[in-house]
C-alpha cells in the first residue's frame, strides 16, 4: 500500500469531521467499484472520534470516498441510525433490546473498532509541575462521583497521595452532560466494584449524576477540567494527552494501581470469552495487569441495507477499519483490536446484505 503524506483536508464542524473527495489514490484491494457510493454519512460517540478523524482522512486518500463523520455522543449515534439518517451509528455503549426492537430498519449489527481506557483526569495547580500521578480505588472514585468525597485532602485520597495532605480546596466534579457511551464504561465500572453506586446511581449513557458541571463529548469535560481549577472529571485517554492532563492510576481487582496506556488497555480483553455478536463489556477486568476502566467501541450497521450504492462503499469502509485501520490506534492512544475480535467482526461484516446478496466485495471477504 503506497505510503502517502497526511494531509488534514477539509473542516472541523459541530464537532464532526468532513473530509472533501479526492482523486482516487489508492491500492486496488481498497479502490471502489465505479457503481459504488463516494459518500458515507455517519454520527455517534465522540470516545473514538479522534481515530475516526484519522481513519477517514486516510480513507478518502486511498478510495476516493468521503466520510462524514458527526461526533455527537452515543446516544445521538443510537438515534440517528434507528430513525436512519445515517449510513452508520457509533457507540460505546451497547444498545438496549428495547433500542434495537425500536430501530427502523430492522436488525442492527455491533461492528467492534477498537479498545480505549476511560481515565481519571484532574487540574490541581500545586501539582501542575509535578511528575506524580495521583493515585485512585474503587472507592475515592465512587466517593468523589457521588458527592461523599468532598475536598482533596480527604483522608481517604491522601492515604495513597501524600501530597494532597496539604490541598484543602473543594473538588468540582466534571461529567458528560450527553447520551455517551464514555458514560456508559465509567458508570458500567463503577457499578461493578460499588454496591452504593449500584443501589443509587447505576449504569448507562445517561444517569443521574449526584453532582458536578455537564460537558458536551470527551472534549467538553476535558474542556472543563482544563479550565476549572481543582476539578477532576472522566475521558477517553486520547483527550487528557491531547490536553495535556494527567491521567491518574487506577487500583484494579488485583490490588494493583494501573496507569492506563495502550498495553494495560489490551489486556483488559485478554482472556474474555467474546461472544459471536460482540457486545461484551471489558470493565473491571480480572486480569492482573489490566486498568480496569476500559471498553470496546462500536460502529451500528444494518444488516439489510437498502441502498444497492452504498452497501459495498459501507462494508468496504468497515472491513478495511477492522484490518488496514488498526495500524493507526496505538500512536493515538486507542488500542487494536484483538485478533479473535477481528475475526468475529469479520462475521458481522458479512451479515451485512443488499438484496439477499452480501454486501461486502467478494475480493476481499476470501
């Protein structure tokens, strides 16, 4: 595959990326069919959106094709491929049976992307020149959420961070104030290792938070801890590096504090039975080395696609994400897919049909 310069082409807008069509320059495996669409369209979780961003710069450079990508948060991923604005929806959080029944175009597949950490992340000026990363558990996570852990020299806090002995500055608690599938992970993980969290609060894109200021997408609450001193808030690991945060160690079910990056993030599936459909979370992870804040990401695809254009242009798209696409994870802090992820992702590609046909190009799926 020729090797081609990266070249930003076309604007950031409303938190989407639209990439302008090109000339066709690509290898052949990838070029699209003359009768196939040079246009995709799609929305959903901003967790994978700097990949996405990435990924479908790339893409057009090598097909000709262009792909519109909204990130809106999972939720309005959820909505705008069940009422079928989009070609494809995105998530990180896995749809609901009553989601999926509600769907406009009946069956809905889960295509895995890939695998990213949801990190602590916070702005205390006293340790903005320090190396330290602070240090958090199941415990001072769920407590600072819930509103029960108020201040930063919390006993409970300095008992593994010393140097919050001497900050006794309020903590102001930044969360997603949209649908999100980030949400989804961060609540999924701390429903699972706190059972006050569980009674009270709960799992999904959207709960009710106890406390804290709202932010639209990763890159709202990373914009509120960036610019709100002693506040801490929840993000993909891609947005604090990109922001220049910290993103704390978090003790998992072993005992062990884990700094999230790429390799403690794969570990979390490692040794997880996945199942033929992929909607499978990755918190809490029993692996001993594993950060345990860490999930999949999805992109919703109909299975019975409508458009005799656009269904080879879509299953293209994903095949060539699931192979070619995961050499550019890992230098933006997303992790590759798994190689048994893969091979179900393949399945599920190939589930998708136009006219009882499979969609996907028979060059490629051998």
């Amino acid at each position: 595959m020729k090797k081609l310069a990266i070249v930003m082409v076309g604007a950031l807008m409303f938190g989407g990326f639209v990439f302008a069509q090109g000339e066709n320059d690509g290898a052949s495996a990838q070029t699209s069919g003359p009768s196939e669409a040079k246009e995709l369209t799609g929305a959903g979780a901003s967790f994978p959106a700097v990949l996405y961003s990435k990924w479908f710069s790339e893409y057009y450079k090598l097909t000709g094709v262009q792909v519109n990508y909204q990130a809106i948060g999972s939720g309005g991923g959820i909505k705008s491929i069940s009422d079928m604005t989009v070609d494809f929806g995105a998530t990180d959080g896995i749809m609901t049976d009553e989601q999926l029944a509600a769907a406009k175009g009946g069956e809905i597949v889960h295509i895995p992307t890939t695998i990213g950490a949801v990190v602590p992340t916070y702005n205390i000026p006293e340790l903005a020149n320090s190396q330290e990363t602070l240090k958090f558990t199941p415990e001072t996570i769920s407590g600072i959420f819930l509103g029960e852990i108020k201040t930063w020299n919390d006993p409970k806090l300095v008992a593994d961070n010393p140097s919050l002995k001497t900050i006794s500055k309020d903590i102001v608690v930044a969360h997603r104030s949209d649908g999100s599938g980030t949400t989804n992970i961060f609540t999924s993980y701390l429903k699972a290792v706190s059972e006050s969290w569980a009674q009270k609060v709960g799992a999904g894109n959207s709960v009710q938070w106890p406390v804290g200021l709202g932010g639209k997408g990763n890159e709202g609450v990373a914009g509120v801890v960036k610019q709100t001193p002693y506040s801490i808030g929840y993000v993909e690991l891609a947005y604090a590096n990109q922001n220049k945060l910290p993103a704390g160690q978090v003790k998992n079910k072993s005992g062990k504090f884990i700094t999230p990056n790429m390799k403690t993030a794969s570990l979390a599936a490692q040794g997880v039975t996945l199942p033929d459909d992929m909607k499978v979370m990755l918190v809490n992870s029993s692996n001993p080395d594993a950060f345990p804040i860490v999930g999949f990401t999805w992109l919703l695809v109909y299975t019975k696609q409508t458009d005799a254009a656009k269904a080879p242009a879509l299953a293209r798209m994903l095949w060539w994400a699931i192979h070619d696409g995961q050499q550019y994870c890992e230098a933006l802090d997303y992790a590759p897919l798994p190689a048994d992820a893969v091979k179900k992702a393949e399945v599920l590609i190939k589930k998708i049909t136009i006219n009882g046909k499979q969609a996907l190009p028979a060059n490629l799926s051998k």
